[in-house]
C-alpha cells in the first residue's frame, strides 16, 4: 500500500506531535491504520486508535487494520471483543472510543492515533492521553476534518506556532486525489458554501454563532506603522476579572486597535492606573460599560466612572445600555460594511481581542450572546466603536426606533 504525496509529507514528518486538518475522503482513516502499523513495527509497543466512539472506532478501522496485520503476517491474537491486536513482536494496537475515558486509562503509552478529533474531548487528550505518553516519549497523530475555530482542534493545529514538537498540515479533499474533480463540483453545487469550504477544503470557517461575524485574520489584523498617540480612545468593560480594556487610534475615518489590556482579579482604579503607566502623554478618551455610572466597586464608594475621571480621563457612554444587537451590528459594520470596506483594524499584538473575536459565540440556535469567556473583551472593544459608529437606525422608517436609542454624540 503506497501513500499519496500529502500522506508521505506526513508520514515522514520527524514532529513528536502531528496535527493533520484535511477535507473528507482525503485519506485520514488511510493514513491513520498506516501509521498504527508502522509504530507497532517496533517490539512492545502499547499503541491507541481513539475516535469519538467505540462504535465508529470498530465501523472504520477495524476490518481495514486487521486484514493489513494479517497481511503482513505481523498478527499474533486478534482480540474481538475489546478490539485489539497483539504482535507477534510483543507490540499491541487497541481501538477505543472517546466517550468512555475510564477504558482508556491505566497503561503507559508508546503512540497515539485521535482520529476526527474534533469531536473528542480535550480534557481527554490532556488529563489521560498526554500524561499516559509521558514516560515513553511517546507520539501522536491528530487528524479530522475542521469544526470552526471554537472547537479545541483549532487550537491544536495552531500550537506549532509556539510549541517546537508539534507540526501541522493542511490538505483538501482534492490534494488527496481520491476523489475526482466532478464529484467535488458536484458537491459545491449541494452544500451551501460554508459547509463545503469546511468539509471539502479543510477551511476553519467562522462559527455559524459567531458574534463578530466579519472578522477576518486576513483582512482585519493590521500593525499602524506610526500611530498618533496623542488622542486614544479606549473601550472598558468592569468585571473583577477579567477587567478589560481596547486601545484605539483614529485615523480619518478608520480605527486602529494597537493595544489590549487584559487583568485578571483587579479593579477599575488598577486599570486607570496601567494605563496611565502605559500612555503618560495620551489624552484619554474611555468608552465605558454604561453600568459604571452607577457601580461602585472602591471601598471609597466612588464609582468606576469617577475613577476614571479622576485618573484624569474623559469619560463618554450612554445614559443607558444600547441593544446589544446594535452594538454587535455597528462592531460588525465597521469590521466590513456591506459594500466590503473595512474601517476597523487591530495590531497582531493584541492576541486576546483576536482570540476573543473569533470565540464568542451566540448559543447554539438563539440571538443570546454566550457570556462568560469570551465576552469581556468583545464588549470593550464594541463600547467605543459603538459609540463612534453606530447604526443609526432612524434612516431605516422599517425600523422601530427603540427609547434608549438617542443618545447625543459628543
Ligand atoms: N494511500 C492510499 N492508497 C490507496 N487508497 C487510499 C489511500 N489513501 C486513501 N485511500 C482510499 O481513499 C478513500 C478515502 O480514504 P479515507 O482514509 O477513508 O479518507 P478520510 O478518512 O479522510 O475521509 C478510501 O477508500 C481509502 O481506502
Ligand atoms: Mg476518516
């Protein structure tokens, strides 16, 4: 059995970790019976196929894996009952299911194949298979079709860009040359864009939920040369952690974030005061969650927007909260209008807000943001932006005009 280009590519990879995100019928399941066997070659080896069920574990690759160990006359005692392998050479090769951790705990391993790993829990991975590879030194083989990049698989293939024991690759369908041009143009013609860019291109495509839907690595990450730190804007959520905060630049008509802060277990004079130390010279404009008018977190009793103030800040929000949606739409708006122009930029440096666009989602099937992670930031950045543009829904006569829309600009 000959391995395609791509799956040599792969295969012959020196990485410990390998992370493989490729279209359906690329050959994964192929690659992955391969690899099993080619770790196994070498005696005593405790060798694990997981995907997400026991079930589709035996459906796959059962037959496919024990008619190539036959065929190599490698086999020594086929296990039915717990779906395992053992070599004459002392190696044992057993299939599992993700959905029962337990069965996968106790032996130390020498390597690993999680087959469709977007649907395996991390926590596995972390808590059990991680620690289980330890003492050999053991490898593994990630591999799947993409699931969005609010699945943890989006974080695996991204951990080459920090971790030096971990590679990752990319492949279509097409790249695997088992499927013929006509079948995938068939396919594009079935599948609305977005499934097929994911299924048959291998592409991490924005979340169906996600909240800043035009956000876009690509287009939207961009490093202002010289910005003119004379006047920043900055958008401020309160919490006590995350306390978060959005640095923006104006230029012209467009907005540049080129600063984030971010400060677990802290408080509103803290963060007056790290941005202080960061931009002595700045005029401060902050942008404000509407609720700080109100709340009071110092034990002097003064509340976040007086300290702000205080810091010697000019303090602009709405009497009251906008609607989110609006919020989220004049977010969205200035990240791409519907003419395609992008007013809304943010420094690579600012990892958090980057992460955070791409992971607050609404929950599944409503219009509700899901707070609690992702949030914090998003709304920092969106306060400020809101403020400056929002969608002024007066132009639209369809529209009802809400009481709290209105108001004034400064
Ligand atoms: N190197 C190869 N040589 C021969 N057939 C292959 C090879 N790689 C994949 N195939 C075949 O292509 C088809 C798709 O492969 P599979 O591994 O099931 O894809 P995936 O898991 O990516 O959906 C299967 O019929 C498989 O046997
Ligand atoms: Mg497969």
């Amino acid at each position: 059995m000959k391995l395609s280009d791509p799956q040599t590519l792969i295969a012959n990879d020196p990485h410990r970790f390998k992370v493989v995100i490729a279209g359906r019928r690329f050959g994964k399941t192929f690659l992955s019976i391969r690899q099993l066997c080619y770790h196994a070659r070498i005696p005593n080896k405790e060798i694990f196929y997981i995907t997400s069920s026991y079930r589709s574990a035996k459906m796959i690759v059962w037959k496919p894996l024990k008619r190539r160990l036959l065929d190599l006359r490698w086999a020594a005692k086929v296990n039915e009952s717990e779906l395992s392998i053992t070599l004459k050479n002392g190696s044992t090769i057993s299939l599992k299911g993700a959905e029962n951790p337990d069965s996968l705990r106790g032996p130390s391993l020498s390597y690993c194949v999680i087959d469709e790993m977007a649907e395996v829990d991390p926590e596995l991975w972390y808590e059990v298979i991680r620690p289980a590879l330890a003492d050999q030194q053991g490898g593994a083989m990630f591999i799947g079709t993409p699931k969005g990049k609010g699945n943890w698989s989006y974080d695996l293939f991204r951990q080459e860009e920090h971790l030096n024991d971990w590679k990752s690759w990319q492949f279509k369908t097409i790249d695997g040359g088992w499927v013929t041009e006509e079948e995938i143009a068939a396919a594009r013609q079935e599948l609305d864009a977005r499934t097929y860019r994911q299924e048959f291109e291998a592409s991490f495509e924005t979340f169906e939920g996600v909240v800043a839907y035009n956000f876009s690595r690509e287009l939207n990450i961009k490093t202002l040369a010289a910005p003119d730190l004379r006047t920043l804007h900055i958008g401020m959520d309160f919490n006590t952690s995350p306390v978060t905060a959005a640095v923006y630049v104006q230029q012209g008509k467009e907005m540049y974030q080129i600063d984030e802060v971010h400060m677990l277990n802290s408080n509103t004079a803290e963060m007056a005061q790290e941005i202080s130390r960061r931009y002595p010279k700045s005029q401060i404009i902050c942008y404000p969650d509407p609720a700080g008018q109100q709340r009071k977190t110092s034990a002097s009793g003064a509340t976040d927007f007086t300290i702000l103030r205080n810091a010697g800040f000019e303090v602009r929000a709405p009497r009251a909260h906008n609607l989110v949606r609006d919020r989220i739409n004049s977010y969205n708006a200035r990240l791409c209008s519907s003419d395609g122009i992008r007013h809304l930029f943010i420094d690579a440096k600012c990892k958090y807000t980057i992460e955070s666009l791409e992971k607050f989602c609404y929950k599944e099937g409503t219009q509700v943001p899901d707070k609690g992670q992702w949030d914090h930031m998003f709304d920092a950045a969106s306060y400020c932006i809101d403020y400056l543009f929002p969608i002024k829904r007066d132009r639209d006569p369809n529209l009802i005009q809400p009481q709290r829309w209105g108001h004034a600009l400064a």
